[in-house]
C-alpha cells in the first residue's frame, strides 16, 4: 500500500497489482491460521466477551449472545460462619484475592452465606490495616457482600450466592430449621433477588446448600419435600428477578424407586427423572450435584472391586444423565480433597472425576479456596498466598491457562514476600451488561427478615412455624461455666436432637489487659465431632481436647467475647462435654 503514496506514477499500476496480489495472500493465511481454530474452539478456551444474563437451553447454560458458558469456579466460604465474611482477609486484601482468583483462570465464585449473616450488623476476622480491607471498616455483613460483589464484576468474575446455612453453626437438613420459617428463607432470597437486580455479575441463586435426612424429592409431603419448596422458592425469585438462574441441589434420600442405595448429602438427583423442577421460566434451571471423596467420608462404593471405573455408572444414574438426556444444565456446585495424586484412593477418585467434567464439559465451583476446610484444604495453602500446586495443577486441565510458577510477590498488606503459584490466562474473559451496581432504592423487602416473620403469600398453611424445628431452649440444653484469671468460658447445648447436637462455647475477658492468646480444654466421651467454626479443635487421645483460635482470634481485648463451637454425632448416653477450662496468656 505504500506505493501509492509515492509521487511516480509509473508505479502505480504496479503498487495496485502488488495490493490486490498481497490481499489475496493475507486473506488466505488468515483462512489457514482460522479454520483449525474454529474446528477445535470451545467454551474453556475461546476469547469471548460473555453477555449477561444467562440463560439454558437443553443441557447448556448460554450467554445473551446464544453462546455457551462453561462456569469455572471456587466456593469462597466464610460469610456463612460467625465471621459473617470471607475468610482470609484476617492475612490478605480482599481486591487482592479475588485478583488471584481471576488470575489462575476461573471466572465465578460461589459465595456461601447464612441467614443469620444477613441479619447480622457485625463482622468479625478482618484487618482493616490491610490494604483495601479499610473500605470494608463499619460495614454490615451484606454491605460487605456488596463491595466484594462489585469487586468481583469490575475483575470480570461471576457470583452466585449460596444458601449455605440459616443459623451460622450447621448445615441444616431442611430449608427451615435453627429458628427460621420457610418464610424467611424465601424473604431473604427475594431480598437479595432485589438487591443484585442491577448487579448483573450476580448470576442466581443456589437455593439450599445440601439437602439431607428428612429431606426427600417427589413425595409430596409439604413439610419435607425439597423439590415442591425449591420450585416455591424459585418462582418466588423469578417473580422479583427473571434474570437469574435457579440453582437446585439434589438431597441425600427419600427419593421414589430411586436405583442407588446410598448418595451424598445433596448429590441425589435420581429424582428429576419423575419429579423434574417446574419453574415459571423453564430457561433458567441449573440442577446441581455434589461430589466427594472418601477422606470427607468413606463410602463402600470406593472399595468395590471395579474401582474406579464404577464410579462411571454412578455418576451417570445419580445425575449426568439429567444433561445427557438433554433435560437440563448440570453444574457440580462442591467437589473437592486434600489428596491429588494418582495411589489414594481420594487422589484416583480426584482425577477421575476431573477427566469426567472435562469429558462431559461440565460446569463446575471447586470445595475450596479456603485452606480452612479440615476435610479437603483448598487451592491456597495455610498462609492464605501460596497455591497447593498439584491441586491447581490438575484442575489447570479445566481452565483456560497455562500454570507456571512465577516469582515471589509483595502483598498490599506488607507480611512480605511469599512464592506463589499463578495462572497466565491466554483468553480474554469479559463481562458485557449494562446498569451494574446494587439497587439504591428500597436495598430490602418490605417484609421482616427475622425468625418470626410470618409466612409468605405463597407458602402453603400446613408449613407454619411451629412445624418448623427450632433450637434447644438454654433450659433444654446444657450449660457449663468456668474462669480463669482473665478469661471465663461459657458452653451451651443449643440444639439437641435424636442422633446428635451442638455446642457453642463463648469466652469473654472480664480484666483490663489485653490477652494475646488463649487455650481451651474439655472432656467429652460418647460423641464424634463433624464440624466445628471460629476453632481448632483437635482431640488429644481419649476423651480430651484441646481448642486453639484462628489466627484472627487469638486477641480478646477487655470485655470482648469470642464464639465458637461444633456439631457431633452422639455415639452413646454419655455425649456431653464436661471440664471445660480456658487459659490465657497476655
């Protein structure tokens, strides 16, 4: 072309033929280098800019544009805990690790949360010194959810909230326990539906984090059947934001003619089959399993003879043939362990089923980010910085990067240099919408948010309140009291049933001085804890334990109160906790 420009017309007759000659060489390169991309494209690897909302259409989830999404995604956990946030951001800034996030190439968070959370005005294990964390200083727990919210648009990540818990203490077997109606369930997911109406990287609502026990799908008992209360809470979702997706998990049992003997807590979807999910917007369903491995708890189908490849079948009775048959989008919401390599029996089943979602182009948010989870650690390592590089390293096969080790780096919050891990994404993954922020005007629903409020249009009679369970009255539970010099420890039973129970432990400094640090031990006999928060609570051999504090908590100031506590499973008459001490150390 720059022959044109020249002033001797003698060759312009060849500075056109050079044009035309080189456009045809160009255009046919370009032909070559485009056609084995095309041919080998697909959602992981594309560069794409995703348009919201999303949407389904047979087995896929889609963006605005009719191309399909394949999530990528951690769960994020914390907010639905005592912390009321995020865990980490006791070590890091919370811009930080969503940055490191979107850097090792996945593109949502599942960000689990509590009823009681949403209720809550405090927070707890944040260090506002660091870095950006000062902007979370004097904030709610849903304000804080707005800033990471908006956060994670402006890095180009997705979210979508969890119902993990309604009290803060456990993972409840129906959506209405611990104190809260069906109502309020509902309430509060219509809250948020309108809240994040105009915060269009929100992308829907994963309604109830594993249903289990009495739970069941396709009996039509009102009071216990998930399916008929997912699709009243759906719809009821839809009705205040038709752009979200609705995001129903399996339950555990109590599943008509289902074929498996036994499922996880969650991971039973036997029962679409017969009793599918019947929504106002049939576009908008996503059915999501959970699946593990046996470090979180043995099953007999990792010792079957045929192990590994009977996993295959499982997998495909108990919910892939939802997608295979064409029915609906599948979206593993939680798999996850500690053990990635090829001799355990939970690193065989690790990469098994990461070959299976990529075989199957599944979507997927991986259990966890959080080192924390004492069943399956996470992506991070303790010092919430550092990446467990056999873990990213086989889930990097699901994500658009290329892992490499790279040099150290200095965090805003100055705990110094740390090597890490990073992904090097080679795709550009955008977020096009428009309107983004939280809804300024009415950020809550007209109704009460709390354990009494009353029942919602919606609800059928039959599931009043007084049918729902509630926790232990303190008369009904067992209280235990004991002081140090500077500490006193209280212990409540505040729920108590048939097979197992739960304690809270609250210490409080009644001096002046500050204490650094603090230890606590009991005795406990005929029990078997199964989770447990805001502690470490290790067992010493017998009956004792100790209990140490999170990083965040090691501090109590004069007249500061620290919670925490755990569930167990009763393995006899003789299951309470007895001498219980604490000691601290200023």
């Amino acid at each position: 072309m720059r022959y044109i420009h020249k002033k001797k017309r003698k060759k312009l007759k060849f500075s056109n033929q050079f044009f035309i000659f080189s456009v045809v060489i160009v255009v046919f390169i370009m032909g070559i280098v485009a056609m084995p991309a095309r041919s080998q494209v697909n959602v992981v690897d594309a560069e794409m800019t995703m348009e919201l909302p999303l949407s389904t259409r047979g087995a896929k989830i889609l963006d605005a544009k009719g191309q399909q999404v394949l999530l990528r995604g951690v769960n994020w956990f914390g907010i639905e805990t005592e912390t009321h946030v995020p865990h980490g951001l006791w070590k890091r800034d919370y811009k930080e690790i969503l940055g490191q996030i979107k850097s090792l190439g996945y593109n949502l968070i599942r960000l689990p949360y509590s009823l009681e959370a949403l209720r809550s005005p405090n927070v707890n294990g944040i260090d506002f010194s660091i870095g950006s964390n000062k902007e979370l200083e004097g904030k709610t727990p849903i304000q804080v959810m707005d800033l990471i919210i908006q956060e994670a648009q402006r890095q180009g990540l997705l979210v979508l909230l969890d119902n993990h818990r309604l009290s803060d203490r456990r993972i409840s077997e129906l959506w209405y326990e611990d104190g809260f109606t069906e109502a309020d369930w509902i309430d509060s997911w219509k809250m948020l539906a309108y809240r994040y109406k105009n915060q269009t990287n929100v992308i829907g609502a994963d309604l109830k984090n594993e249903p289990h026990g009495k739970a069941g799908w396709g009996t039509n008992d009102l009071a216990t059947d998930w399916r008929l209360a997912a699709e009243r809470a759906g719809n009821a979702i839809l009705d205040v934001n038709p752009n979200w997706l609705i995001v129903v998990e399996g339950v555990e049992k109590n599943v008509p003619t289902q074929k498996l003997p036994k499922h996880w807590q969650g991971g039973n979807l036997e029962g679409v089959k017969r009793y599918p999910i019947r929504l106002s917007r049939r576009n908008k369903l996503v059915y999501s399993p959970h699946e593990y491995g046996p470090r979180v708890a043995d099953q007999p189908w990792f010792w079957e003879r045929k192990f590994p490849k009977n996993l295959i079948a499982r997998w495909q009775i108990g919910f892939h043939y939802i997608s295979s048959q064409n029915i609906a989008p599948i979206f593993i919401g939680e798999f996850g362990g500690r053990e990635v390599d090829t001799n355990s029996k939970e690193g065989i089943w690790q990469n098994e089923f990461v070959k299976y979602i990529k075989q199957k182009k599944l979507s997927f948010a991986y259990w966890s980010w959080n080192p924390n989870s004492a069943d399956t650690g996470g992506i991070l390592l303790d010092d919430w910085l550092s990446i467990d590089i056999p873990k990213q390293q086989l889930l990097s096969q699901l994500l658009p990067v290329n892992f490499s080790q790279v040099a150290p780096v200095q965090t805003s919050g100055g705990v110094g240099q740390v090597g890490e891990v990073r992904g090097e994404i080679n795709s550009k993954f955008k977020i096009q919408n428009s309107k983004l922020g939280v809804s300024s005007s009415s950020p809550s629903l007209p109704h009460s948010l709390t354990p009494s409020s009353p029942l919602s249009p919606s609800l059928p009679h039959s599931l009043t309140p007084s049918s729902s369970p509630s926790p232990s009255s303190p008369s009904s539970g067992s209280r235990i009291s004991s002081s140090s010099s500077q500490l006193t420890v209280t212990s409540d039973i505040y729920t108590n049933w048939q097979t197992g129970f739960c304690v809270s432990f609250k210490i409080m400094n009644q001096s002046n001085a500050k204490v650094n640090d603090w230890l606590m031990t009991f005795s406990m006999k005929q029990a078997a804890i199964n989770n447990s928060w805001n502690g470490n609570f290790k067992p010493q051999g017998g009956t004792q334990y100790v209990v140490t504090p999170l990083d965040w908590g090691r501090v109590v100031e004069p007249n500061q109160v620290r919670d925490f506590g755990f569930c167990a499973n009763k393995l006899g008459s003789d299951y309470q906790p007895t001498q219980v001490r604490v000691n601290s150390q200023r």
